[in-house]
C-alpha cells in the first residue's frame, strides 16, 4: 500500500497542490541546497520553462511588446509604464530592434538599453529583438554579447526589413532570420532562448503560405524555443495556422501576436508595414467613425477581447501577446476584461526583484532604498555575485557611489515646473518645508492649490502600508520630524495579507516598526535624551552630511526588520537595517536635497539657501522598534521628545 | 551637545547594558560583517579575552580542574560529569597532564583525547595542561600540534615532576616551564592562550619565596597569559602572593587555585606531593574525624566557602579554580553556597555549542540529532568550515558514517544489565517494545519495578520542553507510534522563558510543533490517508531501514522549525528539519535499535528477533506543522489515524 503513494524525494508532484506562487523542482536540480531559501521558482527559470510550466498548470498568461523611445522624457515615461504594467503581471515582455534609432548602443533611446532597464531595473523579463539584415556577424555577435553582459537572456531572432523596395542578399552577413538563430545557438550554445517570427497568413515576401511554413520550421529545427505571430484579424486565421504547423511537426509554443485597434491612423500605418488586408466587416466599422478615437478603442478593445476568448476557449492557446503601440489603456482593458490583468499582484518578497540572472538568489536588502529600488539596482551593480542572497560573505559591502542623478531611470517623472508647484517656488523657512512633507502625507494640496504627489526620497505617492501609519506621520511632520520612510510593526499577518503580506500563500509575515527622518539638531539632543530611557528596545542610528554617527547599535551587525516564516521553508528575511550601508544611504539621501530640491530654485536665491541650511545642519535618523509584538512604541519617542522640547 | 554623547559605529559601550549575554565587540574587528549574526561573543572570542571582559564586568567566574581517568568506563562517567558540571558555567575546564598514562596518544583515557572529548563534544572551554621535563623537543611539537589540530586552544605550561628524588637536568630537552612557554610562542606564535602555575608560599625546590617570584615573571614576560595557582589554605597566603607579585610588575590575571578538603586521605596525599604545610588549626579539626567522610567534607566545604568569600571580598580576585579531585559534590556545593553556580543557565542556542574554533559560527543543526548532539558532533567532523553556520553553500553534506559506536563519548552512561532492566530481559512481542516507550514517557516503573531514564536515542531522561507533551506522547506509544523526538509549536515566547528561552535576553522565540517516531507499516497507511487532508499544512517525511522515502516536501529545501528574533540581530534559525539529513539520521536511528538494543539479546533469542522485526519493518516519520501560530494539529493527525484504524 505505501509504495503505491511512494515518490522520491526530488520528485514534486505534491507542489503543485500549493497554488503555483510557490514551489516547483527546476531549480532543485543542479544543486542538492540553495544558499537561500527558494521562494519563488519563476526566479530560477527559463523562460521556456516558465511558459511550459503554466501550459502545464492550465494557467493563461499574456506578454507586451513595446517600441524604444524616441526622446530621454519618452524613455522616463515608459520605464514608468513598464513599472504599472508591469503590475499586471506579464509573463514578459519585448523590445523591438529599431535599426534607425542605433539599437545596440548605450543611448538611453537604444534597443538595448531600454531592455536592460527593463530586466534590471524593473524586474520584468524581457526579450530584446534583433534583426541581422545589413550588419555583419562581428557586430551581431556583439550586440549579442553585450546583451548577455547586461543580464538579458531572451532573443527574438528576425531578419529585418529591407532598406528598399527590393530584397538584396547580404555578401558578409545574414539573410534570413533562420541564419541569425544558427548563429545564436553556435556562439551562444543554449544560454539564450530563442524567440521567432510566424505568419499565419504566410510572410508577404514568400512563395506560398506552404512555402513560408517551411521556412517557420526551419526555424524551429535550427533552435528557436517558441513562435510568437504577427498580428491578424480572425482567430480562424491563427488557429488554422496553429494547426497547419502543428500539421510539419512544429511542437513549440505558438504564441497569437493580438493587436487591438486603438486609432485609425496607427491601424492604416501598421497595415502598410504589414501588408496584411483588414478584412471588410472592420472596415465598414471603422470607417464612418475615423475621427472619432475613443469610438474606434472601444470597437478595437471589443474586437480584441472577443478574439482572445475565442482562441482561449479553443484550448489550443495557454498565452497571448500584445502589440501595445506603447499604450497602456487598450491593452489593460482588455486584459481586464479578460479576467487576466492580476489585480493584486502576490509580492514574491516585499520589495520588486530584479530580472538579472546573478541577481536571481538576492533575497536580503536594506531598508533605507524602499522607495528608490531603481537607485539600489544601480549603486550594486557591480557586485557579482549574491552568494548569500547579498554582499558576500564578511566584506564590507562596497556601494557605488550615486553621483548619475540624471539617469532616465533615476530621474523624477515630474518635470521641474511640476515640482517647484508641489514643493513651492518660493520657500519662506524651514516651517515652508516642513509643510511640503505635511502635504505629501496627508494628500492635502498645499497653499496654493496642488498636491504634493513625490518627494525627492520617494517618486510616488504614499504606500498603502504607509497610509496605516498617517495620522501619526503628518502630527510629526508638522512639527519638524522629516519622514522619509516607515512601516508599522507586524506580528504574524497571513502572507496573503493585501496590504503588508508578500511571499507564498500558507505563511506568516513579521516587521519591526522603523521609522526614519531628518530632523534639526535641537530636536536630536532630547531624542538622544529620551531614547537612553528605551534601552535596547530602540535601536537608533543618526547621522549629519559630514558622517557624523550616533548608534546604540552594539556592533555592525544587521537588524532584520521584516520577515517572513513558509510551510517547508527556512526563515526569509528580505529588509534588513544594516549600519554600514547606512552610511552609503546617507550620502544619496542627503545629496538628494541638493540634486532634485535646491536646484529648482536660482544660486543663492533665499529658497535655495534654506534647503542648503538643511542639508549642512539636520540629520538623518533611523528608530527600530525591536518588541514587534507590543505596540509600537517610536511615536512615544517621538511625542516624549516633544515634550523634553515644550 | 550632541557631540558629547556621540560615539562611533565601532565603539560598542553601549553593549554593557545588555546585560552580559550578548553583544561585546571584539568579534566585529577583523571584518564589518559576518555571515551569521553573532549571539554570543563568548564563542568568538579567546580565553584571556573572556577572562578579561568578566573581570570588566564585574562578573566573578570559575574553572574546575579535572585529572584524565584510568579506564574507559571512567571516561564515560568523567565525560557525563563535564556535562553536569559544564552546566554550572564554568568559564573554563583545564585536563592535567598524566605522565604515566601517555597523555599524548588515541587512547580514550589519555589527557590529550579527554581534553578533546570536553572542547569538541561538550564545548567546554579547556585548558590541556603539558609537562616538559623528560620529554624532547621534537615529542614536545608533535604534542602542540596534534592539540591545535584536535581544536584545543589553551595550553598550561608546567615543567613535570622528576621522576626520581632528585631534579636531573634534560640534555636535549627543557628543565623548566619557562622554557616550554618560550618554544610554544617561537613555533605557535600567539594562536595558543599559555597559562603558568605560580606558588603562594613559593616553590618547594626554589631557593627562596623571592627567588621563585622572579621565575614566575620570567614565565610571564616569556608570553604566559595568566597564572593558576598551586592550592593554599589561608586567604592572606594568596592575597600577600598577590601583592607580591604586582610588586615585581607581574600584570596578568592570577587565579586562585582552591582545594576543598573532601576526605582525610586524598588531603594527605595531596600535601605529600606539594610539599605543603596543613596548617594546625586545620589539623585540629580534621584528624579527631578523620574516619567520617561525611563530616570532612562539611567541613572542607565550610572552610572553602569562607576562603572563597574572603578573596573575593577583597576585590582583588575576579575568578576561583577548584581542583575538583575527579568529584562534583564538594566543589558544586562550595560554588552554591558561593551563588557562583549558575542554576538557570542561559542556553546560546538551543543546542549545547561545541567549542571547536572551526566550529564558532555554527548555528544550524537540523533537528534530528537534538538528543545525540555528539554523534552529530562526531559525523561532522571533517567538515571544513561553517561558512553559513553549516554545511557549504550548495553542495550536499556529507556525514560521516556512525560505525562507532563503542566510542566513550558515545556510549550510553548505563551499564548492559541496568539496560536490560529498562528495556526488559525478554520481550514477548511488539507490545512489550511499546511499554518500553510508555513508561520512558511516563517516568513510571516498568512492571519489574524499573524506571525507564533512558532509550538507545536519548541517553537522558525526558527533557522539560518534552514534559509539556507528556499526555499526548504517551497515548500514542501505548498504541504503537514510538516517538523519539518532538517540540512543542511555539509562537513568540520571551527569549528568557525557563523551559523553551535561549539567546540573548529582550528577544522572541518560535517554534514549529515536531513530532519524530518510529511505526509500522499498517499506521503508516492510515497516517498517508490522514495527511492527504492536511495538504502543506504539515510536512512529512517517511522511510525504511532500505531507503524508501516517502514526502510531501516539494523540494529538497530545509524547514526552519526554530528560530529566535532579538534586538539589533539578524533572524537567527538554529534548528532546521533538512530532508537531505534526514536520510542520514535515518541510518543512525535504525542502526540504534541493532546497535543498542538487539545486542543486548543472545543472537536468535525471541527477544533478539523482535527488536530485529522492527528494524526491519517499521518506518521512521517526522512530521511538522507548519501552521505555528494555530493549535499543534500533529496530535488531531494521530488520533485521526487511530480512528481510521477502527
């Protein structure tokens, strides 16, 4: 009887019973142990396995396709974009090639580094394009190169369009995509998985739709891992195909390219490059409202989502792609509207992970870079490895220095005009800023009307976990106690909890209550005063510009402040408050009065001298409450500080 | 005013007031970070640091001397005593050097192996005393070397007795203890701690008290550490040597070595080979009694108790060596009456620490081997580093095979014929295997009017945590679920608490509830419906003696099932249920049943045969509830077998 139910112990089948936001064998495989725990499988895996596994799973997923900006402010906007569409938990996402536009260059405009942006710094997985028409195999195998050095392990392998009217075969270089992907797989072996092209009316360029499927599987036998298709019009069209491929023995996914109509100018364009005919009944919709945009994205998120559930329900397709013409409210609504735009995205770890591959085992960050992640990724970089889900082992963490204020990626949303409205043109006092930080907590426009919607710490509006604590914050606030960043303590919260739980479903979460600020050096004399009172129960860490250091910490150890418990795992502690990075922290957020605050206003205008005054005298505190199961005791800090003060 | 209380991240003043259980900076010199969150500075750091750091504090600490026993079942019994006494906290042990019972070599009564036995396996800090005279340099070396290898780190560095009446002089060797430190410090540099021996009334062969002074600071100067002393009889002899001492510029601690009287003949001899004078007061009192143990030893415990008291009131002395003679009841009762005894010791980890130096940044041990931590000790012992307070980063750990089971520091303290009282002369069947268990449970006699105190896994009575689930434990052993191992869940208990606490004070500690047993194949049927239920709420793991594995882990991952969260700390996770281990452990505890228990029986006895069929047959189980904050359901479990059963 027991041998009947027997498995061994590297076989999973059990974990598929837990949901699928756990669990998983792949990553067991290479290695009996992983330095640290595995939470999260989709970090360890391929894309192909990604994808095979929710084929396997029943569970539908959808990818966005985006085009590289033309400008550095398009590029702000779109990684901004990636960051909320993002949220709607893509599968992955792509990045066409424009030949035009010096795609493989460290423009912050090209192909590649906006991909790099994407995996790096928005933790999306991503497959970069690249053509090889009219390049030679050096430069391909550069680009190549670069890409696997940026950490971007996904190629869609394309020919490209021709320069002129005419097709002309290239002497030193590649002519068809099928060439490209030979070529990937003999200087890259299997470290990319390979995307490519399918045409389910059959390429404009080629003899026959019979012709053409050929050339599809060509494709696939040379090794490409998966078929995303061009835009069509009927789920007929794709499900015929699917099985007219299905028909030659291709077997990998076939991926339906869906392209909901948004206007009529961007439909006529696409259907030019394409050369594919949209079919009359479209057009007899169309046409009598041309000039009507929302009418026609109506029409077009109609048509779309009857043709995703068409194929959906046909059981032949597990995933859809989407042309987004870098929009988001089309493809959103269809997606909505679908049932597959994930409402409320389960946190993997508290904070946004990155998509590099030597990134994959990072399981530990400091709190200070909650609200600028993008800052982190960029200041460890250079580390190479995360053997402990971190720095390595008993070194010193060497951060990077944040000098590059101006990096796309970095760089506020909000245009200067936009900023010096919520922070004002003209400030009057430090009372002056301690109102711009009262705004921006309780969502309140200032005195002249606008609503303080960033800060130079935190580019976006205050996090629902922080919202639990805003009565207190804004009493603070007020009174010259500059937060910057907080949480509330917690003391065992489901891990499916909406609003602080992270991790895979049936665990526990847990936080220290943390509160940090800038504040004048009259108010950290009486804090000092008051914190002797709370022993070891508050640790503290206070600093000036000049590095200038206050702690009670009784060594450079770090403090975990939340943490998370897991049927069948070892302890995850993803956010902990370490000393030593505190001082790296420092030099950014006080630069960061500088860099995005005082340079709105002229050298040696009275605003900017305040701001100035600020960054040269207050300092910058951090307060953990370590008794995480009584109630939180740091604005009693806070308010007996106060009172030392009256 | 700021400035006044500010000091930097490394100075640690403030970790006095952490109460002397963690914290102390010394560990966070070498590197700004460790892998692993130091809980105990008392592990990182030396002997002359730990005596310093005391002395600092103010906290008066003591060392027991102990002589290498004469036989193997002596060492069993001298092992299990530095268990007791170790629980004291005794800030060190030291192991005398025994000419005659070449001290040097394997054998199991040699000082060199006890010496080992008390730092690996019972993590006592110990000091290896080493004679010079009549031994050359070569034999010497070899001596040092194999204790720093075998992870001893204290040497006390005597010359040796001669060995007729007269001190001949050492051609190729050394002739005095001087000479020994010297070679340790040329060819050890500073890795040893070298302790010297120094004489109140001088020594016996010096030529003056003044001229012996001088020796002594020649010891000193030529890298001594500190000084034990030769036992005296009256507070001021010490007090003046004291003095003396610091007269001639000797620094060092000077440790006051105390010799309570325990019987007329062992005083006798002792004097006789100190050559020391009892002084007549004392004879007075002793020789009129000289025949009644009993009230020698009250008295030697008296008279102790006021020297003890006299030398520390004198504010000179910081720490009392007891010359213990091999015995605990004399030195134990002087140290209670002292309140020098450290009755409610506060546990480090939730396991006893071994004091190996490679072995200091251990703090993972999966739960298995909780009542056999020597074995684990044993297994792991070729292991190279704990470099994330285990096994290596991703490799699989390999344990040493358990074929040694005649090893002393392994074998159980009870003799064959009082273990077959426990375990019966002759079992009639399976049932008579499960009253066994009941009554090892229970604390009740057998029904031959035996208690059960120990079972081939667990060579000590029942532990307190386990009391918590006496009830429930032996319902299931009377019906055949023979458990060897279980935890209560535990959710955030103050890290102080008496029976579940370990760590420094002001943290929390958790637990998952653990149940470990062993069971027939017919329970285990009923026991894989049962858990069908369960889903990922519990983990369980299943196997024969052959191998045969059965779980619902779905991977390879470890389960934290203890973990602790303190002020200013990482979490800390130091008991794991690691299914890679456990195939290990499974070895162990199937070959126990043989190893210890069948042998007891001639071969082919009915008794013999019975223990065989179980070891044979049974499975061995662990199960854990992942749902700690809820009501253990690992019982709900069980009586739902039962009940499936019926």
């Amino acid at each position: 009887m027991v041998n009947e139910t027997q498995h061994t112990c590297s076989a999973s089948s059990s974990s598929k019973s837990d949901g699928g936001s756990s669990s998983g064998s792949e990553s067991s495989k290479d290695s009996s142990r992983c330095s640290t725990p595995v939470l999260d499988a989709d970090r360890h895996e391929r894309l192909r396995e990604k994808m095979r596994r929710r084929q396997d799973s029943g569970d539908k997923w959808f990818s966005l396709e985006f085009f590289p900006p033309r400008t550095a402010n398009a590029a702000v906007n779109l990684i901004s974009r990636f960051d909320r569409m993002g949220a709607g938990g893509p599968l992955f996402i792509d990045v066409t090639w424009h030949p035009a536009g010096d795609p493989g260059s460290d423009k912050e405009t090209s192909s590649m580094i906006i991909a790099n942006t994407a995996v790096n710094y928005c933790g999306l997985e991503t497959i970069l394009h690249m053509t090889c028409c009219h390049q030679t195999k050096d430069d391909i195998t550069g680009h190549l190169q670069k890409a696997k050095r940026l950490g971007l392990k996904n190629i869609m392998a394309l020919r490209g369009d021709p320069v002129g009217e005419e097709w002309e075969e290239e002497v030193d270089g590649f002519n068809y995509a099928v060439d490209l992907v030979k070529h990937i797989r003999n200087e890259f072996d299997d470290y990319f998985d390979i995307c490519v092209a399918g045409y389910p009316k059959g390429h404009p360029e080629a003899d026959s739709y019979e012709a053409d499927l050929r050339h599809l599987k060509e494709k696939v036998v040379a090794g490409a891992d998966f078929i995303i298709t061009q835009l069509f019009f009927r789920s007929e069209t794709f499900l015929k195909f699917m099985k007219d491929c299905q028909a030659i023995g291709i077997t990998c996914p076939i991926i339906p390219g869906i392209f909901p109509i948004q206007g009529y100018h961007s439909l006529r364009q696409l259907v030019k490059l394409s050369k594919l005919e949209v079919p009359q009944e479209i057009k007899d919709v169309i046409e009598p409202i041309k000039d009507n945009d929302a009418a026609i994205r109506n029409y077009g998120v109609e048509l779309a989502v009857s043709m995703c559930r068409e194929l959906l329900d046909s059981g032949m397709v597990h995933g859809l792609h989407f042309y987004t013409l870098n929009r988001e409210v089309a493809t959103t609504e269809v997606l909505k509207r679908l049932g597959m735009w994930n409402e409320d995205p389960r946190r993997p770890l508290p904070w946004a992970v990155s998509a590099h591959p030597k990134r994959r085992v990072e399981d530990v960050r400091p709190i200070f870079w909650a609200s600028r992640p993008k800052s982190y990724i960029y200041r460890t970089q250079e580390w190479d490895d995360f053997p402990n889900g971190r720095w390595g082992n008993s070194s010193s963490p060497a951060f990077g220095e944040l000098k590059d204020y101006y990096l796309f990626y970095l760089k506020s949303k909000s245009p200067r005009e936009e900023l010096l409205k919520m922070w004002g043109e003209e400030l009057t006092g430090e009372e002056s800023v301690f109102e711009v930080f009262t705004c921006y907590i309780t969502g309140e426009p200032n005195k002249n009307g606008h609503k303080v919607t960033c800060m130079p710490w935190n580019d976006d509006p205050l996090a629902t976990e922080t919202n639990l604590l805003k009565e207190q914050l804004e009493k603070v606030n007020r009174r010259g106690i500059l937060t910057i960043n907080s949480q509330p303590n917690i003391n065992g919260k489901p891990s499916t909890d909406p609003i602080v739980g992270w991790g895979p479903s049936g665990g526990y979460v847990f936080q220290k209550a943390y509160l940090e600020f800038f504040t004048s050096s009259e108010i950290v004399t009486a804090l000092l005063k008051v914190l002797k009172k709370y022993e070891l129960r508050v640790n503290y860490h206070i600093v000036n510009v000049k590095g200038q250091n206050i702690t009670n910490a009784p060594d450079l150890q770090p403090n975990a402040v939340t943490w998370g418990i897991f049927p069948g795992r070892e302890i995850i502690q993803p956010t902990v408050v370490d000393p030593v990075s505190f001082l790296s922290w420092k030099d950014e957020a006080f630069a960061l009065w500088i860099e995005q605050w005082a340079k709105l206003y002229e050298e040696e205008s009275p605003s900017r001298m305040i701001i100035q005054y600020i960054h040269d005298n207050y300092y910058l505190v951090n307060l953990v409450d370590n008794d995480f199961p009584l109630e939180n005791c740091l604005w009693q800090v806070v308010d007996d500080t106060f009172e030392l003060l009256n």
